[in-house]
C-alpha cells in the first residue's frame, strides 16, 4: 500500500484519478482510451495497471487490457 501511493505522488495522476481510473476501466473502456482521456504518458498508465492488478484493485480481462 505504501509503495502504490509513493507512486502516485510522483506521477501526473491523483488519487482520485486511480478511483476514476478503475470505474472506466470496469465500464470497459481500454488501457489507451484511458491514457487518452487522463492525457498522461503510456508509461505512466503501464506502471499504474501494474501495481493495480498486484495489489488487486483490478482483475485482468479475459481478451487483456
């Protein structure tokens, strides 16, 4: 928990972007519309899906991200 919020200080996104962020995500839409709609780097999202899925926030889709 503490190694997810240290990172999401140093990224462009805020907590309440992550929350944001998992409902779209929930909703369906995909890792680039996602990257899109927060106009933040795909690096930034990749780093970000990944410490969701560890932590369990999200569960990969059948058909991936």
């Amino acid at each position: 928990e503490q190694k997810f919020n240290s990172k999401i200080k140093k990224s462009k996104l805020k907590e309440k972007d992550i929350d944001e962020i998992v409902k779209l995500y929930n909703l369906g839409k995909t890792q680039r519309e996602i990257t899109d709609i927060f106009e933040c780097s795909k690096t930034t999202t990749n780093k970000l899906f990944k410490e969701l899925f560890e932590t369990k926030k999200l569960k990969k889709r059948k058909n991936g991200i």
